[in-house]
C-alpha cells in the first residue's frame, strides 16, 4: 500500500474524492474517541482472520511492491446500465451495490474461494473538526457463496456498505492491523482490489491496489470502465481478459438475478471455443480399435525375427514372444480361466513377464501385476480383492505368494513340458476394445487400495497416431518401471505395437546416472521415460546423460525448471516431453514439448495427448477461464472403466460427460488443479485433496496413518509429505497411547510389513499433542520437522580417508551433523533418490561406489570393506 493511503492523509473541503463510491455520509458531528473506539471494535470483528484474495497474477509478487501502474479499458452498455439501476432499486441499493457483487462474484470464482475482501473508497470525519474529510479506505467483506442468487449477495451487501460507510473513521491501516490476516503472502495488501463508482467529474482514486476496478457513468448512458494493475504482477492480456469476464458476468447477473452466482458466465464465445474445443480436444477416428495382443500379433506375423525383448545378454524374438504367449494363453483357458476374469501375473521385469502379460490378453482376461517385492499383506488384499483366479509366477516365489493367497498357482518354470505341448497358435476367443485389459492398484484415500480396469481401448488409443511419440520400428524403449507402475504400460506395449525393441533396464542401473547413462549407449536406447523425482537427480549429476535419446519423457509430480534448464543447455535429447497422466486415465493424458523454461513459470504439462479430451471446471462444473485455477477432468476412450468392485467411488469420480457427444462418455475427476495458459497449455497448480506424490509415486497419507494406527502401541497418527529442497520424503507423527512409548524404527518396520516400500515414511516422530488450528484440527502447517540424529551410544567414527569422505557426504546429503560407519542409509532417512547425490558426490570427491552397492551394504563400513577388497592384491 502506498503511504499516502496508509496515513489517510486529510483533504480539503469539497475533494471530491471523498464520493469515491456514491454512498458515503456527510461530515456529521464531531468525531470522539468513544466513537472510534466503537469503529475500532467494528473492524476487529469484521476483518478477524482475514483471507488471503487469490488473484489470477501472472508473476510472483515482488518483494518491494512497485509503483507504476498501467490501464485497461472497457464499457459497459447502457441497456446494462439501465437494467443494473432497477436491480439496485429493487434490492434497496445503489448502482455500485450491483458493481461490487458482480466484482466479488468474480474474484470468489477466480479463487476457488467463499469469504471475498475488496476495498472501496469513503469519506472519513478527523478527530476535532466537525468540517474535517479525508479520504479513506475500507474493506467490503462478503461470503459469496455458488448456490446462492445473485439478488441475494446484492441485498446482503446493502446492508454491507451502509455500515462501513458508518464506520469509515477510523483510518484503514489502523482498521486492517485489528486482526492479523491469515496466510498473507509476503507484501500482499489485506484487500488488494479497489472497486469505485465515482461521479463523471470526479478526480481519479488513488492507486496503490493491485487492481482498481474504476467505473464512472458517461453521458450516453454506458458505464466507463478502467482497470488499474500492477504491470509486475499481471500481463496486459489478462487485465483485459479480466475486463471481458466482469462485463460478461455483470450483463448476465441484471438479466436474471436469481441465478445462482456459480452458474453466471464469464466466458464470451471466442474464449469459449477455445476453452471448450481448439484447446480441449484431440480427436483423431480411427476405423477400427484393435486389442492390444492384436497390435503385437501383426508385428509377430510380419517381423518374426525381429528382436522384441533385450534383458541382460539375452534376447527375444517377436516370433518366440508370440509362440511362448500363445502356449501360455491355451494353458490358462484349458485351466479354467473365462473372458472377462482377472489373472494376477507375479514375475520380475524381463521376457517371462511380458509373455505372461501378452497371454493373459490372449486368454482373454486382465492382467494384474503384482511386485514380488510387495509385502505378503499387501499382495494377498489385491489377490483376494482382485478375486483373481490364478496366479502366474515362478518358483522362488510360490512360498511367499502362499502366505497371501490361497488361489491356484501357475508356476512357469515348474510347467515347461505342458506349456511345449500347447498350440502355438492364439486361442480361438473373441476379445473386444471394451474388455478390461489390465488392474492396477493405487493408494486409496479412505485407507483401502483400489483398483483401477483399464480396456483394451485405452490403451490402443495411447499407441495408435501416437502424436506425443511417434514411435518406429529402429526406436529402442528402455523398460524401467514395475508392472505394477503404470509407466510399465507404456514401455512395453508402445514399443512392441510399433515393432520397435524394449530394452530392460535394472533398478539399480536406473538409479545411477553413470551406470544409466552407460545402458543408453550400450544398448542404443532411443526412448527412455523418467519420473520427475529420478529426472531431476540424474539431471543434477549428469544432465548431458540424455543427449543421445530421441525422446525423454518425464512427469509424475511438481518439476524443478532449473533442472530442465541444465539438460536443455547440456545436450537435450531430440524431444525433451513433459508428460502428465493418473492411472485413471492410462499413464499418459497430456504432454508439453520442452524447448526453453520460462524463470517465471512452471514447465507446463501440455495439452491433451491424441483422443484425449481435457477441461478445467469449478466446483460447479463449469468452464473456468484462461489463467484462473480449476480442477482437471479427463475425457475420452483413455478414461478407464472405473473401480474394480466399488461402484460409489467409480460414480463418484467418474462423471458423465457433460461436454461430449458419444453415449456414455465419461469424465474422470482428477482432483488436480491446474490452470489454462495464454498459450493454451496446462499449467499444474496443486491439489484439491491431501494427495501427494513421492519420487513418482502416488500416495493417500490416509492409509498410512490407518496402517500406523493399528500398532498397538499408537493411539493417532499423521502422516505429511515434507519438501528439503527439490526432494520429497514421507514423515510419520505418532501420538502414542497412555503408558507407551515406541520405538520409531519398530514403527517403520510394522508399516513396512503392511505396505509397499515407497509408502513407508522416512522418519517417524513421537508427539505428546498434534498442534491445532482455531477450528481444532490437525494443523498440518504447524508439525515439527523431525530432528535428524545419528546414533550417539553407538557411534562409531570413520576411520579411513575414504570413510571420512562418505561420512562427510551421507551428513550433507541427510543433514546431519555426523554420521558413524555403522550407521544405515535408510534407516537415518535416506532413500533411492537421495541415494543417487550420494554416489555422484562421492564419485566426484573420488569414491566410486555404486547406487547398486549402497541399495545392498547401506552403510559405510560395509562400502568400504567391499572396496577393501575389490582393490586388495590377488596372490
């Protein structure tokens, strides 16, 4: 604010400044302390707990706020005019009664937000003289909510401005430090938009706002308008794209009053077809939708010889994939298996899985993949919920899957005579685009995974006229994610539906950048797809490790731009793709060719990839404007059939398609929040929800407090996900029941039983009291960051040159004040990423371990013994 303002300065008599809104009061009596003091007590109420207005600004606020301020300006018709003047009268008010509703109907659904402050100007008396004026600010506040009608929040605001009017003494800065506002940014006025009607002839208001709606009757009848903005928060485009949403809502809120407020347009056409259609929708026809095991059939048939599967030294033939998947496909029916049923597939990464994922297709069933590193609780919950009828594995695992299931078993390496006697032809069965082709499992909020079904259709429509990747029979696709990540799904089946080669890639080579960067060149990987999390720490170490790929594909959660920036300037690879995508709707919905990084805006995610369709609704559904925050919904044949087994959820977040034209079509509800761009890209914000992602992987904090607070030992628990810099780990917070206290690592190892190893948290901390908000909620803000100490009884110095250095290194990384040899990686809060700036420091200071070797000895005395004796002389 300027300090103009904040001092009230007093005016002349007769400035007309003092009109600002044409409904200020006259000078009256002699102002006294009493009355100020009663002001004083007004504006404590009334502004208690203040919000922060959340503006569609374009640039993060600076730190010293500017001064200069540019114009946009607009009219409003005088049949509006005419027909705001008769709504006025009716309601008891004023025209700027009207103005101001229509501004805070505005600003409410820019911001996804209820309580609404917007300033206007008054005329405020001084202390001691009866004819004394200044010009004074107060703050409008109002609770504008979408079902209510637009009549409603005018004649509420009657009554709203009279009393401010009435208490429009005390000066504003003294009126707005009353309350402490809650979250505001640093430097953010408490009502940052100014709204005035002032007479034709009246000076301009003062502008120390981030925006100034100034309107002043004409003599044609029309409304003059101006929009006053900060140039440093907002572009001139959006100012004026501003301008159009308030007269558009303004003309339709005096013709039908009683609309509810969340239901008046902002649009107007053009930027509604663009919205709606040019931006949204990516539809290409095709003739037919083939099934996936066909898409890879038709290679088989016409490149037999042609290398499908590369793991390690050996390889496999598209031929050999396609006989193996057949024999195993005829073994499953001939067991009993019908169309339509779910087939859990439980194999490491390599050719047997994808035989057995292209069989059960074959079979006409649904895969379900499952980890073999999965706890057994958890696998047996997606066997049984699954209610899948076999499982196809191998030997060295049938002990562990017994503990979780009692379905039958078929054990690849225990049935090779039978499977040799079976046809090499497919099975005669007639299999659609609508059949499920797959389930996977995700963190569910209410603390019970879910299942996602995927058809064949969603798939086939990721591969074919793929336009975000147009994959060809030379490509070779690295496969790095789990089956059970829906990553995988696009890593096997894109490359064997172009006839191209999929390379797998081991976890342990994934997490090294130099040992990744080696497999790339070695096996001439031209497509490799990344999490954001792995990205940004490969980038980090090695950001010309991508400079021979063609594409690079990387998403999952909120990306860092400076480490776009360093590959970019680095070597980028041919296509550098920002992709975004939830299982609901098959790994991949939107994309974004990066080509440079804008330092003031995040890297966009795109817009929709090929038959996909996207739009950006508020809660009431409707489209939101260019720039302004919504929720992302997804649409087309890549929107997966639902939930398997729970039809509320699946209604719930599965939505008919109020905007398509095909029977049946559906949006999923993503609960992401997003905004379009100018440049009709999408831009990720947030969330609506306490969902969260992990290096890549999606989580509900809620099944893990659920899983916690079945410890015997815990009476609540609370789990957040906590930024250090660009990394992200999980923290637990345990309120223990009277008379316990346990240990946090037992605490970790009871989750880490129940839940995969990305859902166990970093660290867990013991709390006598969760801190609370006013409302007597956890106040997740206010948790304690946990305290990262080594143990001290058993601690055990280094020793060694080599030792000092990783200890060095591990207290940096981990930020600790010192770490012992014996002291383990993960268990002092470390992970696979934060693993990966401990191999390439210390490789840098002239260590070379590997991400490999710190996954399996996890402390230093072990690295440095196995380095020991890798340099020992052999006799």
């Amino acid at each position: 604010m300027s300090e103009g303002l904040l001092k009230s300065d007093a005016l002349p008599d007769g400035d007309p400044r003092g009109a600002g809104t044409g409904e200020g009061t006259g000078p009256g009596d002699r102002l006294t302390e009493a009355h100020l003091a009663e002001q004083h007590a007004y504006w404590a109420h009334r502004l208690d707990g203040l919000p922060v207005l959340r503006l569609p600004t374009d640039r993060p606020r600076p730190t010293a706020p500017g001064t200069a301020r540019a114009v946009a300006g607009f009219r409003v018709p005088a049949e509006i005019v005419e027909q705001a003047d008769a709504l006025a009268s009716r309601v008891g008010g004023t025209l700027f009664t009207v103005l101001l509703s229509a501004s805070q109907v505005l600003f409410s659904r820019y911001g996804r937000q209820q309580d609404i402050p917007l300033a206007t100007m008054a005329t405020g008396r001084l202390p001691g003289r009866p004819d004394g004026r200044f010009a004074n600010a107060v703050v409008l506040r109002s609770a504008v909510r979408a079902d209510a009608a637009f009549m409603r929040l005018a004649e509420q605001n009657v009554q709203l401005v009279e009393e401010a009017m009435a208490n429009a003494d005390l000066p504003f800065a003294d009126s707005v430090n009353t309350s402490t506002p809650s979250g505001t940014d640093r430097g953010s006025p408490p009502a940052p938009v100014l709204v005035v009607l002032r007479d034709a002839g009246a000076a301009e208001t003062p502008q120390p706002f981030d925006l100034t709606i100034d309107c002043r009757p004409t003599g044609t009848g029309e409304l003059a308008g101006a929009l006053v903005y900060d140039p440093e928060l907002f572009e001139a485009a959006t100012v004026q794209r501003m301008a159009r949403h308030l007269t558009v809502l303004l003309a339709a809120a005096v013709r039908d009053p009683v609309t509810p407020v969340g239901d008046l347009p902002l649009l107007g056409e053009e930027e509604r077809h663009a919205l709606l259609g040019e931006w949204a929708v990516n539809q290409v026809d095709l003739p037919v939708w083939p099934c996936v095991h066909e898409l890879v059939g038709e290679r088989a048939r016409s490149q037999p010889d042609a290398v499908a599967v590369v793991a390690g030294a050996g390889s496999t033939t598209y031929g050999q994939l396609d006989t193996a998947a057949n024999r195993l496909a005829h073994l499953l029916v001939s067991g009993g298996t019908r169309r339509g049923g779910v087939v859990a597939v439980c194999l490491p990464r390599g050719p047997e899985l994808v035989t057995a994922l292209l069989a059960v297709l074959r079979a006409g069933c649904a895969y379900l993949p499952l980890d073999p590193g999965y706890p057994a609780e958890r696998l047996g919950f997606m066997l049984a919920d699954a209610d899948a009828s076999v499982c196809v594995t191998q030997r060295g695992l049938v002990g562990k899957l017994r503990e979780a299931t009692d379905a039958g078993f078929v054990v690849l390496d225990e049935l090779e005579r039978e499977l040799a006697a079976q046809p090499a032809v497919p099975p005669d069965l007639a299999v659609s685009g609508r059949d499920a082709a797959y389930v996977i499992y995700t963190s569910g909020s209410t603390g019970r995974p879910k299942g996602t079904v995927v058809e064949h259709r969603s798939i086939t429509r990721l591969l074919c006229e793929a336009d975000y990747i147009p994959l060809r029979p030379d490509d070779v696709v690295a496969q790095g994610a789990d089956a059970s990540f829906d990553a995988a799904t696009f890593e096997i089946w894109a490359p064997l539906a172009a006839g191209a080669r999929m390379v797998v890639v081991d976890k342990d080579t994934m997490l090294d950048p130099v040992a990744l960067t080696k497999a790339l060149t070695r096996y001439r990987i031209s497509t490799l797809v990344l999490t954001t999390a792995l990205f940004n720490q490969v980038a980090a170490a090695r950001p010309d490790a991508f400079a021979t790929l063609r594409h690079l594909l990387f998403g999952g959660e909120a990306v860092n731009p400076d480490r776009v920036a360093q590959v970019l300037a680095a070597g980028p690879p041919g296509r550098l793709i920002h992709s975004y995508g939830p299982t609901e709707t098959t790994t991949f919905a939107t994309w974004h060719l990066v080509e440079r990084v804008d330092g003031h805006r995040t890297v966009p995610i795109g817009r929709p990839v090929v038959n996909t369709t996207v739009h950006v609704l508020d809660e009431r559904l409707n489209p939101v404007p260019t720039g302004v925050v919504g929720e992302l919904f997804i649409g087309g044949p890549g929107v997966a059939r639902g939930y398997l087994a729970r039809p509320g959820l699946t209604a719930e977040r599965f939505l008919p398609d109020v905007f398509g034209t095909g029977r049946g079509d559906r949006l999923y509800r993503t609960g992401d929040l997003v905004r379009w761009s100018p440049q009709g890209t999408l831009e990720y914000v947030g969330r609506v929800d306490r969902q969260i992602k992990v290096r890549g992987f999606r989580i509900e904090p809620n099944e893990i407090e659920l899983v916690l607070q079945q410890h015997p030992e815990v009476e609540a628990a609370v789990v957040i996900a906590r930024d250090d810099g660009e990394h992200k780990r999980l923290v637990g917070y345990v309120r223990p029941g009277p008379g316990h206290r346990p240990e946090p690592a037992a605490l970790r190892d009871f989750v880490g039983n129940r839940l995969p190893e990305f859902m166990v948290p970093a660290a867990v901390v013991l709390l006598d009291d969760f801190p609370l908000t006013p409302s007597g909620k956890v106040d997740r803000a206010a948790l304690p960051a946990p305290e990262r100490v080594a143990d001290t009884e058993d601690h055990v110095a280094p020793r060694t040159d080599d030792e000092r250095v990783l200890a060095a290194i591990w207290a940096d990384v981990l930020d600790l004040d010192r770490v012992g040899v014996t002291d383990n990686f993960y268990e002092l809060g470390g992970d696979s990423i934060l693993g990966i700036k401990v191999v390439a420091k210390a490789r840098a200071a002239g260590v070379p371990i590997s991400a490999k070797a710190l996954f399996r000895l996890q402390t230093i005395a072990a690295l440095s013994d196995e380095a020991a004796a890798d340099t020992a002389p052999v006799d």
